[in-house]
C-alpha cells in the first residue's frame, strides 16, 4: 500500500489561485481498472482509490502517513512560468512576426 501526496494546482477554469495551498495524500491502485464488456464503463475492487485526504500543510500529510505505516511519495508542486505582456507588445515595430489580422 502506497500513497501519493501533491498539492493540486488550480483548475483551467480558474484565473487566479483560490482553491489551491493545500495538500492531498491519494492512495495508488492496487489493481488495474477493467472494463465493463456491457456497458463500457471503468471499474475497480479497489476501495482505496476513492479515499483523498486533504491536509494545509505537506507535514502535516507526511506525519499521517508516517503514523499510519503507509508507504509515501511527494510530488512537489510545479510554478507556472508567467511572460509579462502588455496590449502594446503587439504593435512594436520589431517583432518577430509581423502582426496582422
């Protein structure tokens, strides 16, 4: 039994960061998932892989997983890399491409 614990990153519906901070302990599948030969679905026995522990803190994640003998890994969390630009960066005159409509 192994767990994965990750912050979420922000929804691609979402411009700013609400939602986001905190940290997920998710249990990996024990068994693959099947498919449903009548109505095409996925399943899984797997009971596990519907549990999702939410924490504020990665040690605090880590301490529960340490206390519970559960055998971790932690994926940090990845920052964007935002490009300022201005509207104006579309008209300078030397732009790689030429801008047109």
């Amino acid at each position: 039994m192994s767990a994965r614990i990750f912050s979420p990153a922000k929804t691609a519906m979402q411009s700013g960061k609400a939602k986001t901070g905190y940290w997920v302990l998710e249990f990996d599948p024990e068994t693959p998932r099947k498919i449903d030969p009548l109505m095409g679905y996925t399943t899984s026995r797997d009971m596990k892989s519907q549990i999702r522990l939410s924490f504020e803190t990665k040690e605090e994640a880590i301490a529960y997983a340490e206390k519970q003998g559960i055998a971790y890994r932690v994926d940090e969390p990845k920052e964007a890399k935002r490009r300022q630009m201005s509207y104006a960066e579309n008209f300078r005159y030397d732009r790689r491409t030429p801008w047109t409509h």
